[in-house]
C-alpha cells in the first residue's frame, strides 16, 4: 500500500475479528510507533498490549473502575465485555518526564503520534483498527491498574484485528474550511 493511499484512505472500523497482528507483524507495528518525533528523544510514550488472557485482565480493571464509580449494574457488567470488542487492543500512554523545553503538551502529542504510527502500520499490514477513549481513558483505577504515575495520560485504547466489513469511505472534506495560507 502506497503511503499517500494509507493516509487518504484510512478509516476507523468499528467491528474487528481474528486475525490480529502477531510475530514480524506486531513487532514491525511496534517499531513504527517507535519512530514518532520525539523531541530530546525522551521516547514519551509505552505500549501495553493486551490479547487472550491480557484481554481479561483489561476488562476486569474496568469493571473495578465501574464499581468504584458506583455504576450501575447493567454498565459495570458490560464492563468486562468492551476490550474483547477485538483480539487485540493497544493502550498508548504517555510517560510524562519534565524536561526544560519540552512542554507536557509536546509530550501527549508525541504519544499520540507513536499510537497513530502504530495504527497506520497495521494498517499497511492490512489489519484493521478503531481508536477509542472514553471516560476509562481518564479514570484514575484504571490509570493505577496500568502502573501509570500521576502525571502520565491514557493516550487511547487502540483496538486492532481484521474487519469482516468492506471500509466506509470516508466523506471528502473540503481543505479551504480547515487551511489558511498565509504568503
């Protein structure tokens, strides 16, 4: 797949089933997300890459989060459910480090384009994917369970398979309502 073609035509596919990326694949995936721009090479970012049984583990650290929000049963039992929702899902994290000229901002950004590389990559491989947040983004059980200190951010949970859907495209969008160009 031609780079330009990935970039034009990437969609997010919300339905993803087996086969997910493994060996060579993962890895080369991985490797992408490690060449995001990374000012004073701080490398801002970690990777948790749940499958299997780590796909669990993630849903029983949501429900834990439900629970203590005091949830009410029906969203605290489909708690468990929401990771499985592919066989793979990637939490991108930021791991913030003060530094003098990198701003915490640049930080989240660089993480965020190591987990938008690692989207395109598998991409390219000819996986499929949906990036998601949410409020277990945020939460600060979940935020704890994952190791995370304080300062550090849940960047997003991308979920990663192949799709048994043909790609929505996308609507076009028109450059001149989103560009200025200053000559």
């Amino acid at each position: 797949m031609q780079a330009i073609d990935l970039l034009l035509n990437r969609s997010s596919q919300p339905r993803l089933q087996l086969p997910a990326p493994e060996g060579n694949d993962l890895e080369q995936i991985l490797q992408a997300g490690l060449r995001a721009p990374d000012h004073k090479q701080l490398t801002p970012w970690k990777f948790i890459v749940c499958k299997e049984q780590g796909l669990d583990k993630l849903g029983e650290i949501f429900v834990q989060a439900a629970v203590e929000k005091g949830a009410e049963q029906t969203f605290i039992d489909r708690a468990s459910q929401l990771p499985k929702r592919a066989p793979m899902v990637v939490i991108g994290i930021c791991k913030y480090t003060e530094k003098e000229g990198v701003p915490r901002v640049e930080q989240i950004c660089s993480a965020a384009c190591a987990l938008h590389d690692v989207q395109l990559a598998a991409k390219a491989l000819g996986f499929d994917s949906i990036w998601r947040t949410g409020s277990y983004a945020l939460d600060k059980h979940v935020k704890q369970s994952l190791g995370l200190a304080h300062e550090d951010e849940i960047i997003g949970f991308l979920y990663l398979g192949t799709s048994p859907l043909k790609a929505i495209k996308k609507p076009e969008k028109n450059t001149a309502d989103f560009v200025d160009v200053w000559q």
